[in-house]
C-alpha cells in the first residue's frame, strides 16, 4: 500500500510494510574467477608485458653500458662530430655523433620525399583505379617487396643503382649546382646521401604506402557517391574526398617509413660514404648514419669506443622511438575518427 | 504469417571500372612510346632516364587530349589517371630490377654442391664450381627456429591479452608492441651484444634472441589481427557451456584461429629471415658447417653474402649474389605458404 502525504511542503511517499510474499531464497552471485583461470590471467598478462620489459631493459641497459661516455662528454656527444679513440683512454678520446645524427635525418628526408609522389599515386592506384581482381595479386606482390632483406637492397643499390644515380647526381649538380644543397667540393657522386636516399625511399615505400592504402580505403563511400551525383570525375571525387579524408593517414604512414628509413643499418652502410663532418651537400659522396656507424666500427672497437657506440645506439634507440610514436599516434587517430 | 524478405542493395562504388577496353588502354601507351622515341633519338633527352622523361610527358599529354575531346573535367580526370598510373608503374621498375638481377647474378652460383658444401677450404675468390653455403643455411635455420619458439608463444599470448583478457593495460600493451616494431635491426644486436654476448662470446643462441626480438612484434599485430576475426557468438558458447577462460582460449580460440596464427608466426619469420645488422654483433659468421649454437660464431645466409660483397672480387661478388638468390627464395617460400594458408576467409 503506498500512501502520498505533504509533509512541510515536500511531496513525501512512503511505502508501508506489507505481509512478505514467498519469496525464493536469493541465489548468491559469485562473480570471482576460478583458481585457473586468475593464474591463467595472471601469466597471459605477464607474457604481454614482454614488450615493455625488452623495450625498458634496452634502454636502460645501452643507458647504463653508455653512462661512462654521456657523463665525460655531456652534450657535446650530441653537438660536436669529432670520433677519436686514441689509446682507449677517455681522457685523449673525442666522440661525437652531431655529424651521423645530421646525417640520418638527411638520408631518411631525401628518402621519403623521393618516395612521397610514389607512396600518394601507389595507394590510389591500388585503392581506386586498378581493377579489383588484379588488386589482390598486387598488394601480395608488395607485401613481399616489404620483406627483402635490407642486404639485398644493398647490394642492388651499391652494384645496380650506384653507377647509375650517380650519373643523375652528377647532371643534377651540372644545372642545379647553384642551389646550396646540390653543390660538390669535388666530382665524386658515388656513395652520396642522395644514392643511399633513394634506395630507402625504395625500402620504406611498401610500409608507408600500405598505412595510406588502409585510410583510403576507409573514406567514407557516401561521400564518394556524393561526389559523383555533382557530376565530379573519379579524380574530383579523389580530391574532395579522399586525399582530405587521408591526410593524416599520410602523415602517419610517411613518419612510419621515417622511422625505418632512420634505423636501416645495412643498406645505407654499402650505398654511403661515412663522413665524421655535418654537411649538407646531398650529392656529395659524404654522408652520416648512426645505425652504419655502429655497424662499420663495432669490427675493431676498443672497450672505450664500446662504450661510445652503446651511447650512440641508445641516441638512436631514443629518435626512432619519438618518430614511431608520433607516427603511431596519428595513424591511430586517424583510424579511430572512422569507427 | 509471411516471410518479408528485405534485400538491401549493395552499396556501389561509383570508382569502379567496368568494361575498360583494351584499346582505350594500349593506344595512349603505344602512341607515348612512339612519341618518347622519337624525342628520344632526336633531342637532348637521351638514354634510359630520357626515355623515361619523354614517355611521362608525351603520355600525359596523350591523355590529356583523349579527355579534353570531351571536356576539362574529364580532361583533368585523364591526366591524374595518367600520373597515378605511371606513378605506380614507375615503383614497380626498381624492384622488378631486383628481382631480376639476383636471378640473372646469382644464378652462376647454383650447382649439386652449392647446398651440400661450406667455405672452410673454399676462399672467397676461388671457382664458383667448389664451396657451397650449407653452413649459411643450416645455421640461418637454426637461428630462425629457437628465434620461433621464443617469439611465437611470447607473440600469441600478447595478442591473447589484447583479444580475450581484455585489461586495462590493452592499449598499454598495444603501443609498447607498436614501439617495439619500430626499434632498429641494429640496437635490437647492440643490446644482445652488450647482455649476451660480452659474456658468452658470439654464438648462434644471440643471434636467435636478437632475431625474436625483432619478430616478436610481427607476430603480436598479426595474431591480433587474426584473433579479432573469431566471433564473438564462440567465445559466449563456450562460457555459457561452463568452460572457464583458460579452457575457452586454449581449446576453442587459438585452434579456431590456427591457420591465421600459423601465418602470423610465418610472416614474422620471413620478416627476419633476411636482417643482417643484428647478426654482425651477435651470431658473427662462421664458413665451417655447425650445428653448435652455443659458444661459437654460426654461418648465415644474409652475413654469407654481406661477408663475400666485403671480398668484393668478382668471384666473391658473385657467390654474394648466390647468397641473396637463396635467401630470396626462402623468404619467398615462407611468404607464399603463409598467403596460401591464410587464403580462406580473408580479403
């Protein structure tokens, strides 16, 4: 029975007690896991967590092997592009990656600026013009472009590529000259930053391209056919929709490609000329690369320049890292303003 | 009471090109062709990257007329189709290029012996009929295998978290995977070097730990991948039946999802089948035939060739050239068995 009073002023409902109707006994509700499975839980999470144990113990590690080397020179092994190893002592000792540091990321620019007109019409191609059943055969052929070795690519760009690029370089330099960064000291095009740029531009363009492929293909239809009922060409449709649609996509997908451009070893180290001095002259046969400086000094390093090259690895470790996450955050963000 | 059928229409997509015909495809290129031939021959656009340039431009402007006939947007339409077109075909060249010069190079390597030999008497300059690189593979194999069987459990049980435990740390993991996909071939060596390997000298074992530690994250986003595609109807089923979580993942997720994860393991192989950075501090290179992955350097296929392109003579050059030819085909063989697994059911 519920009976409605005033009560100063307020509304008050009170509910009178009742003869207790029978009821079953309530059931109670266990809501905890089995033994199994909390263990179970337990040890998938651990298992999870790999990624980020490897990830902190490489960087505390090369952190702690390159410690004697940060404390000595401080930020000069940022800034300065001496690398010296007298005696193996720190004292006579100059190391610096200023000019390797320099170097990677004009290597890995030219890279994707080479690949980016590639990376923009592959994706559309694939995506809106090839037809559908040439597409899958297409993108298996890519995939697997993705996985040859980066030695191979070496290979075919130091004994295929070089003879032939630098003959480019060398007419690029004839009329181009003028302009600062295709300026040389001396005729010597082989083994420049522009060769090793353009055979990472080759190995990065699968990767970037397929992440711009997966956001092209996730513009939205509706739009497309909007497009099209206006009376627009597939390129209109294209342009209006698609390529504003996967902008950051792009974004996202180039960075990507950055980050592996940056962190290639072998290939850059047969394709280019390492050059302790920071220099700008891409067709220059003079260039930098952390990743190949580790490779190429690691053969006769005392225990000093060990430890200067752990210090290097983990300055590279830490910019590839900034760059994929960068990348990964916008690809995400892009991915997600489609669900 | 009648059964209504409601047939939704599928959706079309307008881009789709029906019925172009063969001729509107080959005269624009033929007549280009012609063209860049000529400009080719009688101008100062010589040679290979001449050609090239002649052919982009008259193509383009080939297309540019087809479409203007009727009108500029359709003009304009023509000439991106031409760019877009030729941009891809352009990618293809280089590595068409690739494929063809391992081929043609490595071919001269390739006899009885090759596989059945190693180098410990060979040099690197003698004839290409003595010698072999059974050492690169056994040991390239080796490697891969305890590098899988570190990495494919470690790979799946993260997917698994992401997929069927569903914590809190899901985005966690995923961006700590993301991170470590990104990590240099290089650094990923330097820190096996520095754990594993100034302790224990080179060994195969090194090499296999910087191997799965670079396959790891390929696994991980492919099992992912595949893991998300199992419906959710199974999972429900099966806990309505009473089975408890473990029993639900390890016998009715994971087999459901066998073929995919077999594909996931296998794309993360070939993905490192080839790295040669972390081998150079880590498994070193060994010309004798082992199977010993403790305590000694191993061969390799991929430090096989980069060890003969450093020789550098012809010879040497060549039998590089031999080494990446088998690599080639290894990775193209892992990769192909993982399409074809992975064939069903997918896009």
């Amino acid at each position: 029975m519920v009976r409605t009073v005033w009560h100063g002023g307020t509304l008050m409902t009170s509910v009178l007690s009742e003869p207790a109707l029978a009821s079953p006994p309530r059931r109670e509700i266990v809501d905890r896991r089995s033994l199994g499975d909390r263990i179970f839980r337990k040890g998938v999470t651990l298992g999870a967590l790999t990624a980020f144990i490897v990830l902190s113990l490489i960087a505390s590690l090369l952190f702690f092997r390159g410690f004697q080397i940060f404390s000595a020179f401080g930020l000069d092994f940022i800034t300065t592009s001496t690398w010296e190893d007298v005696d193996g002592t720190v004292e006579n000792a100059k190391f610096g990656v200023a000019a390797m540091l320099v170097g990677s990321i004009v290597v890995a620019t030219i890279a994707m600026a080479v690949a980016f007109p590639f990376v923009v019409s592959s994706a559309l191609f694939l995506e809106f013009y090839v037809p559908h059943k040439l597409k899958a055969v297409l993108v298996a052929i890519l995939d697997l472009m993705a996985a040859i070795p980066s030695i191979i690519y070496g290979l075919w760009g130091y004994l295929v590529l070089m003879p032939l690029a630098s003959g480019w370089a060398a007419s690029i330099n004839n009329y181009l000259g003028w302009f600062p960064i295709f300026g040389v000291d001396f005729d010597n095009f082989e083994a420049s930053p522009f060769v090793s740029g353009l055979v990472l531009a080759l190995m990065v363009l699968p990767i970037a391209m397929s992440v711009t492929r997966e956001v092209y293909s996730r513009a939205p239809l509706d739009q497309i056919q909007a497009a099209y009922a206006l009376g627009g060409s597939r390129w209109g449709a294209i342009r209006t929709v698609v390529i504003p649609f996967g902008r950051s996509g792009l974004v996202g997908g180039m960075l990507l490609g950055m980050g592996r451009a940056l962190g290639e070893t072998v290939a850059v180290l047969l394709t280019l000329n390492l050059v302790f001095e920071v220099k700008f002259q891409i067709l220059a046969s003079a260039g930098g690369s952390v990743a190949s400086l580790i490779a190429s000094r690691f053969g006769e390093a005392s225990p000093l320049e060990l430890k200067a090259l752990m210090a290097a690895g983990l300055v590279l470790f830490l910019l590839t890292l900034i760059v994929n996450f960068g990348a990964s955050t916008i690809v995400a963000r892009a991915e997600r303003r489609v669900k | 009471m009648t059964n209504i059928e409601v047939k939704i229409p599928e959706r079309q997509r307008p881009w789709i090109n029906r019925g172009a015909s063969v001729r509107e495809l080959v005269v624009p290129v033929a007549i280009a062709a012609v063209v860049a031939a000529a400009i080719n021959l009688l101008t100062g656009l010589a040679g290979a990257l001449g050609f090239y340039f002649a052919f982009v431009l008259s193509y383009a402007v080939v297309a540019w007329f087809t479409g203007r006939r009727h009108d500029k947007v359709k003009g304009i339409d023509k000439l991106a189709t031409a760019f877009i077109t030729l941009g891809f075909a352009t990618a293809f060249i280089p590595w068409a290029s690739i494929l063809f010069t391992v081929v043609r190079r490595g071919w001269p390597t390739i006899y009885g012996g090759y596989f059945t030999t190693d180098m410990r008497v060979t040099a690197a300059d003698d004839d290409l009929a003595m010698g072999g690189l059974s050492h690169a593979l056994v040991g390239t194999v080796l490697m891969l295998l305890v590098a899988s069987v570190i990495s494919i459990p470690l790979g799946i049980l993260t997917a698994a978290y992401i997929t069927e435990i569903r914590g809190k740390l899901s985005g966690f993991v995923r961006i700590m995977v993301q991170s470590m996909s990104g990590v240099p071939s290089i650094v990923a060596g330097l820190f096996i070097y520095a754990t594993v390997v100034s302790r224990f000298k080179f060994s195969g074992l090194a090499g296999a730990l910087a191997l799965s530690i670079l396959m790891l994250p390929t696994i991980a986003r492919t099992a992912e991948e595949v893991l998300k595609l199992v419906p959710e109807e199974i999972r429900s089923a099966s806990y309505a039946l009473g089975a408890s979580q473990m029993a639900t993942t390890f016998r009715i997720i994971l087999p459901a999802a066998r073929s995919g994860l077999v594909t996931a393991s296998m794309l993360g192989v070939a993905r490192v089948a080839g790295e040669t950075a972390p081998l150079i501090l880590t498994s070193f290179y060994s010309a004798v035939f082992s199977l010993k992955m403790i305590g000694e350097p191993i061969g390799s296929l991929p430090m096989y060739t980069y060890q003969n392109f450093g020789v550098g003579t012809e010879t040497a050059l060549t039998r590089a050239w031999g080494g990446a030819l088998v690599l080639m085909v290894l990775i193209l063989i892992l990769f192909s068995t993982a399409r074809l697994l992975s064939g069903r059911g997918q896009k």
